[in-house]
C-alpha cells in the first residue's frame, strides 16, 4: 500500500517540476512562489517534524534546533568553497558575486543547484521512508501522512526543478533531477520492507536538511526573485507558497 500511495508522489513530483518549466515567462513569480514553498516546508513542516523525533536538549537546546543551524552553515560554506573554486580565487569569487561585475564575470555555480537539488532527492527519499513507517504503524497514520507526502511533493518537484535551474544548469539536468526526485519516494516506502528507521534519526536528518533549505529560500531563491522584478506580485506569491503549506499541513493534520 506505501509503495502504490508513493506512486501517487512520483506523479505529482513530476507535476511540480512540470509547473516550474511551464512559467519561464513569469520566472520573479515561479521563484517567489518558490520561496515561499521552501519556507512554508521548513517553518510548518519540517522542523516541527524534527523537534518532535529528535528534541531532546544537549547544553540547553533541542538537539532538531542545532542540526536545524548546522545545516543553515552548512549550506553557506558549501555554497562558499564551491564559488571560491569555481573562480579560481578570493579576487574571483569576489567578482562572481559582486553586482558590478562584467557578464562573463557575475555568473553562478552550477554545483550549487545540483548539491541543492540532490538534498531535495535525499529529503524525497526519507519521505517515502516515512509513508513506509507509517504503514506500518497503522493504516489511519498512513493515509494521514499520505496525504502530506503527495500534496507537499508538488512543491519538492517544484523547487528541485528551480533550484537546478537557477545555477546555470541546462534543462537536461533540471529535468534529470526532477525525474530522480520524482522516483526518491517510491524508492523510499519499498525499503521500509527491509528496515525501519529509528525515529530520532529521521529527525536529526529533517532538522539539518531544513537548516539546508531555508539558507537556500532566504540567501538565494527570494533575493533573485526580487533582483529585476521588486513587484508587490512577487511577495503575494511567497506568501501564497507558505499559505499553500500550511493548509497542506493542517488538511494532515
């Protein structure tokens, strides 16, 4: 039943990413909305998820809280060092994000959004993970958890499909990753077959894999959504993405 439940996920992972292709014509909307999706999946999704399984307290704070900033540095250094070498050097990292910069200068990582989008398969995968657990559980906490998997994997297709995308990687990738996002799930809810994965882990991973996304939302999606279009448009669309989530969390709920 997780496996079929979780084919219901593939699709409409693919729909996501679908969306995303369709509207390059309206690209400050697609990446506010974008941005307000990852935030709304971080803040109401994720790290309640992760405080909830792993939120026990070392030196006075929730484990979940400090896996949560760890992924949020993470994210940052990586986004550094691969910038740093991608420019060949502090002077070319400097013009690689330097507004003043010539064209052939102001240019973004490619494996940034790949290292991006390959976090959003990982998170996919522990979705179908959890649907699997769920199951196993009991059939009512599966279909409740059904129900938040496949409407919030329109999201996740999505914003992987945005995410690689907006580094500079051609359509071949985008569409590679969105297809491996897509496939995460079903992957994910068959393994629960073979093992059962202990709850405090799977919230450690939610905790820093939101840490992750929300430095991409705030640091990368939402800035370059306003960068040629600061239009009032753009944030209704980020808050309509947290809105959509929040009704999606609460509809499992």
């Amino acid at each position: 039943m997780a496996v079929f439940v979780a084919l219901g996920a593939f699709l409409m992972t693919l729909f996501g990413g679908w969306t995303a292709q369709r509207v390059t014509d309206r690209r400050h909307l697609v990446l506010g909305l974008a941005g307000g999706l990852m935030l709304g999946v971080v803040g109401l999704d994720l790290l309640p998820e992760a405080m909830h399984a792993a939120g026990h307290e070392l030196f006075g704070v929730p484990q979940a809280l400090l896996l949560f900033v760890g992924g949020f540095l993470v994210a940052h250094m990586v986004e550094r060092l691969l910038a740093f070498r991608q420019s060949g050097g502090p002077h070319g990292a400097d013009a690689a994000t330097d507004p003043a910069a010539g064209p052939a200068e102001n240019h973004r990582v490619p494996e940034v959004g790949l290292t991006a989008a390959a976090a959003m398969v990982g998170h996919s995968l522990m979705d179908g993970v959890a649907l699997g657990a769920a199951f196993q559980v009991g059939g009512g906490m599966g279909l409740a958890v059904a129900l938040a998997v496949i409407a919030h994997d329109f999201a996740d297709g999505f914003n992987t499909y945005t995410l690689t995308s907006l580094y500079g990687n051609d359509r071949r990738r985008a569409v590679t990753m969105l297809v491996a996002d897509a496939v995460a799930p079903v992957i994910g809810a068959a393994s629960t077959l073979l093992f059962t994965l202990p709850e405090e882990a799977l919230g450690s991973y939610l905790g820093f894999f939101g840490g992750a996304l929300l430095y991409l939302a705030a640091a990368e999606i939402l800035p370059e959504a306003h960068h040629d279009h600061p239009a009032r448009s753009t944030v209704l669309c980020t808050v309509l993405g947290v809105g959509f989530v929040w009704l999606v969390v609460g509809v499992a709920g």
